[in-house]
C-alpha cells in the first residue's frame, strides 16, 4: 500500500469511524485516540495489506453474465 492510498483511506473513513466510536464510547477524545492507533497500526501492517482495484464496467463477471 502506498502512502496515497493510505491517505485516501483516511480521508474516505476517518469522519464516520471518528463518529462510530464517539457514539459507541461517548468521549470524542478517547475515539480519536482509538482511532489514532488503528490508522497507525493499520500503517505499520502497510506490507500485510493488499487494496483491490476497482475494476471498469466493461470488464469483469457483470460482462460475461449479459450473453
């Protein structure tokens, strides 16, 4: 994963996990800090993780299943 992928996750998911956990635990500082540490940890795993790409329409399984 590169560094600009790991941005877009975060900017794709940080505000609705951000309020998810402040929900859950009911302190917006303890969420940020929880999720301080996942995106870390997720960072630190950086090798472990593989991100799909998207595919275009005009290929895939969509494709074959029209004839």
């Amino acid at each position: 994963m590169s560094e600009k992928e790991f941005q877009q996750i975060i900017e794709l998911h940080s505000d609705d996990l951000l309020r998810y956990l402040t929900k859950c635990l009911g302190d917006n500082d303890t969420a940020k800090d929880i999720l301080q540490d996942t995106f870390l940890t997720f960072w630190n795993h950086k090798q472990d993780i593989e991100i799909p790409k998207s595919k275009s329409c005009g290929s895939s399984a969509a494709a074959s299943t029209q004839e």
